[in-house]
C-alpha cells in the first residue's frame, strides 16, 4: 500500500466532492464508493472468520457511516478514504464477532455503542449507554412500520444524513421549517407507541 | 409538542453553542429522567439506522459481482491420463557421492544464514513478548484511550484494537493511537493490519518515527518468504536515518549479516 500522505487519488476526489455536494446524484456517489472497496468484503470473512453475509454487513455498515461522515465533513483528508474505510471496517467487523461469540439468551443484552453516542463526553456516554437496551430498539423497529409511510421516509431520510432543506425539497414540503416540524411529531408518534412496552420494562 | 425532544435534536445536530452542551451534558449526568428521555432519543436513532442501512443493504447487494458471493474452493482436478512411468537409470556409485557432496555444500550455503536469522528472530519473538509495552496516559481526560492501553496490559487485544481503532477512525491526527493500533494488532498476531498501520505510521513526518522499526519487527514475526530480507531493508534505514529503535535495529542487524 503506497501513496502520497495528503494526496488523495482523484477517483476518491471525485467521490468525496460528490457526496458532500450533489444531493441529486448521492445515490451514485454512494455506488460507486461501495463498489471500489468491496473486496473488503471477501478479506473480511476470511480474516475475522465470519460468514460472507455478516462480512457484508459490516462492510455496508461501514461505508454508511463513511459516506456520513464525508457528507457531514468531519473526515479531514488526512489519511487514504481507503485506510479510513479499512478501519471502520475491520471495527464492524470486530464488533461482530463479540457479538456472535457472546453467551446467547442474555436478558438486557448490551447492544455495541450508538454512533450518535460518539460525540458525547465518556462519562454521559456511559450514562446513556446503561439506559439503551436492545428489545427497546427491537420494539422500535417494529413501531415504525406503524407510525406511517410518510413519517417513516422523513425520519429515514434525516437519518441518511439529509437536512430539513434537502427533505422539503425530496418530498415536496414547502420549506426546511415545516419538514422540522413534521420530523420532531414523527418523534413524538414514535415515542407514543412506545410507551407503553417502556413502562412494561 | 415536547420541548424536551426539540432540545435534544438539537444537541445531537450540533445546534447547541458550547456552554449550552455543557449543561445539556451535567443535566444527563443529574436528571434521571432527562436521561431516560436522551437515552429514548438515542434508540430511536439507532433503529432508525438499522432501518436504513437494511435498505442500503439491499440496494448495494445488486452490484456485487459473482467471485465475491461464490466462496468454492477450486474443485480437485481428477486426473484421467496417467503419465508413463520414465525408467529408472542406474547411477555410477561416484557420481552419485559427487552430486550428494554438491547438494549438502548448497544446502548448508542456505542453512547457515537461515540459523543465524533465527537466532534475531528469537531475539525479536522475545521482544514482542517483554518489551513492546504501552505506558499509561498521563492525561487523565483520555478516559477512552486509557480503557485502550488497560485492554493491551491484559492481553485483551481484540477490545485493545476495537478501542484504538475506533479512536484513530474519528481522529486520524492521533499518530499515538495508530502506533498503539499496529501494536495491538501485532500482539494479536494480525501481522497484515499491523503492516498498514505501521506503513501509515512511516508515512507521517515525525521527529523520530518508529514505523520503519515496528514493521520490520512484523515482517520478522510473519516470516513469509521475502520477508525477512525486507525487514533487513527497514532496520538499516533505521539505523541509517537515526530512527526510533537505531539501537535494538543494529544489534539484529549483526546478527542477520
């Protein structure tokens, strides 16, 4: 593996840019990223010894949060998107084995770290993380096949990493004001549903 | 509708200036509820992310190429033709003990270096195992990369590489937590991840770097044909350009020559 410290290759240039920029083609930023790496895919399960689908998903995993992290701009170019992509990867992958190697039928089973949780400091984190069990989120993916097709695809869309202004403009709503709005009672009607399975816990 | 939630995207969207993260963080640490309400927030996100990346999933699954989704192992050719047997030659005896004095020379020729490298790469097991140590931090705010280093001194080095990888994913400045990486994939006996965070430790202009000397120390524990000679390279351009490690490098060296 050589390259030029700081240099990044142009096809990775071009990918780079066009995630951060054009909302229209992302869908085609985002193919061509994942088909340049997947051979990390093959070296995954044979290196971890994972089976090829969970090789898989971690490396979908990992370019997701790749792709986010370009669009949000918070990869500096510092190294290679390609030793960048790599160790996302092989942490996916190493979450996955913990996982699959952990004693099965655990009540309360700690789910591995949120990204979102990334950004707090360690000691909130912990805090927040304690609180996070994995039938809540099992019990959230259920109720959000029942919260509405339209709520769904804006809270997916905001989760994609799009903004308020690029959802409007997705969906057709007349501006980035009311998308906020509709987004956060999106929340609400998903937090409702679950109130109930809460207080059953 | 819920104030509460407003606030709490906001925080996660990077809305909030900094004092008012600070105290979104000490009403986590001090509100029970709060917290509940934060740690709601977080699942829900993170189905919303699973959701997400099923559908990638399955949107992504369509360009993968057949050799990727096939894992056969060649199949065993059979062999229909059998060859003819060559008839055997008899041999003059002293051909014969010309030829086995020829094969031992050369045999020995190759033999002899090869004691001699074994006994650095004895030296170099050694090493790894005693003295490819990390200290502790003395920055006690680095909570995570602490947890890291403690993970290493236990021999824990999957969690080490978890740790120190996830680290250097969101700060790939942190040149410290790539050489702890490597380090950790070393231990682990991950010798090509070592390779690459050591390679990329080479790369970054420092005062002193010690990723010459850590990958030459790798390749001599991997000891795949060719290695070894390229990790003779490395410990004399250690020792040639004054890097981490001149020392040890030279004395390896002398014992590889």
């Amino acid at each position: 593996m050589v390259y030029i410290r700081n240099k990044v290759k142009m096809e990775d240039f071009e990918i780079l840019h066009g995630l951060g920029s054009d909302m229209n083609r992302r869908e085609v930023f985002e193919k061509e990223l994942y088909s340049k790496y997947m051979y990390l895919i093959k070296e995954g399960s044979f290196h971890f010894h994972l089976s090829y689908d969970d090789s898989f998903s971690a490396y979908s995993d990992a370019v997701l949060t790749a792709i986010h992290s370009f669009q949000r701009k918070t990869f500096e170019q510092r190294s290679s998107v390609k030793t960048y992509l790599t160790s996302i990867f092989n942490n996916k992958c190493i979450d996955l084995v913990r996982k699959n190697t952990s004693a099965k039928g655990k009540l309360n089973q700690a789910v591995s770290t949120p990204d979102l949780l990334m950004q707090m400091p360690d000691k909130v984190k912990s805090v927040i993380e304690n609180l996070i069990k994995d039938q809540r989120i099992q019990a959230l993916l259920e109720n959000l096949e029942k919260i509405g097709d339209k709520c769904k695809k804006i809270l997916l869309l905001y989760q994609d990493d799009y903004n308020d202004r690029d959802i409007a403009e997705k969906i057709g709503y007349n501006s980035a004001a009311v998308v906020k709005v509709t987004r956060l009672r999106c929340l609400e009607k998903l937090k409702e549903r679950m109130k109930g399975f809460i207080n059953n816990e | 509708m819920d104030n509460n939630l407003e606030y709490i995207d906001d925080y996660f969207q990077n809305q909030l200036n900094s004092q008012q993260r600070q105290e979104f963080e000490t009403r986590c640490l001090s509100d029970k509820m709060f917290a509940e309400e934060v740690a709601i927030y977080v699942s829900t996100r993170e189905a919303l992310r699973q959701n997400l990346l099923e559908e990638k999933k399955k949107q992504w699954s369509t360009l993968l190429p057949p050799e990727i989704l096939t894992d056969e192992k060649a199949s065993p050719k059979t062999t229909t033709d059998l060859h003819e047997k060559a008839p055997v030659k008899r041999m003059h005896l002293r051909k014969w003990l010309t030829l086995a004095a020829a094969a031992c020379t050369i045999a020995a020729l190759f033999i002899y270096p090869i004691l001699n490298g074994d006994s650095a790469r004895e030296d170099i097991q050694e090493y790894v195992q005693n003295e490819l140590t990390i200290s502790s931090t003395m920055d006690a705010s680095r909570d995570s990369i602490q947890a890291g280093i403690n993970a290493y001194k236990n021999k824990n080095y999957q969690d080490a590489i978890r740790i120190f990888g996830s680290i250097y994913a969101s700060n790939p400045a942190d040149q410290q937590t790539l050489k702890y990486l490597g380090q950790a994939y070393l231990k682990n006996r991950n010798f090509e991840d070592a390779l690459k965070s050591f390679e990329e430790l080479s790369q970054r202009q420092l005062r002193s770097n010690a990723g010459p000397f850590l990958m030459g120390i790798t390749l001599m524990e991997r000891n795949k044909p060719g290695d070894p000679e390229r990790a003779r390279i490395l410990f004399q351009k250690v020792v040639g350009e004054n890097l981490e490690g001149k020392n040890q490098a030279q004395v390896w060296l002398e014992k590889m020559n």
